[in-house]
C-alpha cells in the first residue's frame, strides 16, 4: 500500500518535507519506520516470515512487526497501529519500551532503494501465539522460537536465506536488550 511519509535527511533529521512510499523507495530517500520486537518472558522472541508477495525479501523471517510512520504520525502511535494490523494485538504505548533509532540502507534494485531510520521498541508478549491474528497480506507465518536459537541463527548472518540480512549490530543490540528483560 502506497502511503504518504516524511522525508529525512542521511542523519535521520526532518526535513519538513513528505514523499509517498514508492517515490521514497525509488529514489533512495530516507524515511523513517518502526520495528517491533515481542518476547516472551521464558525467553522466546516472536519471529514473522514475510508475505510471498511482498517485493523485498518475500518469506524471510524478520522482525515481530514493522512498517512505514505515516507522515506526520507520532513513532509510538505508528507502532501500535501497525501491530493492530499485522498481528492483530492491541496494545498500549505504554508497553512499548524503544531501545534505538537504526539506520539501514539496502539496495535491491536501480529502483528499489530502501534508506530507512528504524526507530525500534521492545514489548512483551502476554497471550499465546494462537491468540494472535496475522494480516495475510504482509504476513506467511508467525512463530516463537527461544533467543538462543535466534541469536545462533542471526549473529554473522549465519543464517541468511532464513533472515532478512539486517546488520550483525543489529541483532546483537535485540538479543542483549531483550536478555536485559529477562
């Protein structure tokens, strides 16, 4: 789905001006996103393996929930609509505990070019897998699985036609951060 989103500069700061999504992706143009990362409090972490149809890696597993801040939304309110949407949980801002703002840039193609800030929060999962509700359209699968495997498996992107090839960095800040909680 095509959105309108603020446009940043290459050090995360506004601009004040906007672009739609697909302008933004094309044109390499940094914007910013959220990342949702759910654990449990026996130390599973909640994976989602991406919708085939979804132009970038298609049936990887990623993040709990992610997605696009519309223009001119607060971060934290972004991040409870999109885990409405994508998981079908309803939470409160409250919950969410943001741990960093990560910069990613991957170029998949000459015109697909994602330059994103992901400001990223942990939130613990309180109901069974079951309970949750994936959006067919973004989400293939869901599923917990323990932080050490998940830490064997993303750490060196040991594992990378399993994961989206987020950075090393990025994994360990997860799994340090979620151990913290635990």
């Amino acid at each position: 789905m095509d959105e309108l989103i603020d446009i940043l500069d290459s050090d995360g700061n506004a601009t004040d001006k906007t672009a739609m999504k697909s302008e933004a992706h094309r044109k390499g143009l940094f914007h910013p996103t959220v990342h949702i990362w759910f654990y449990t409090s026996n130390g599973q972490i909640l994976i989602q393996k991406r919708s085939k149809s979804k132009a970038i890696f298609p049936l990887l597993w990623d993040v709990s929930v992610a997605g696009h801040i519309g223009a001119g939304e607060n971060t934290e309110v972004s991040a409870v609509r999109e885990i409405e949407e994508e998981i079908g949980l309803t939470i409160q801002t409250e919950e969410l505990e943001k741990i960093g703002i990560f910069k990613s840039v991957h170029r998949h193609s000459e015109n697909l070019i994602d330059c994103e800030f992901h400001h990223t929060f942990l939130c613990e999962l309180k109901i069974p897998l079951h309970q949750l509700k994936k959006q067919e359209s973004e989400v293939d699968d869901l599923a917990l699985v323990s932080l050490i495997q998940f830490s064997q498996e993303t750490w060196g992107l040991a594992n990378i036609q399993k994961y989206v090839p987020h950075s090393t960095e990025y994994y360990k800040t997860i799994i340090k951060e979620i151990k913290k909680r635990l």
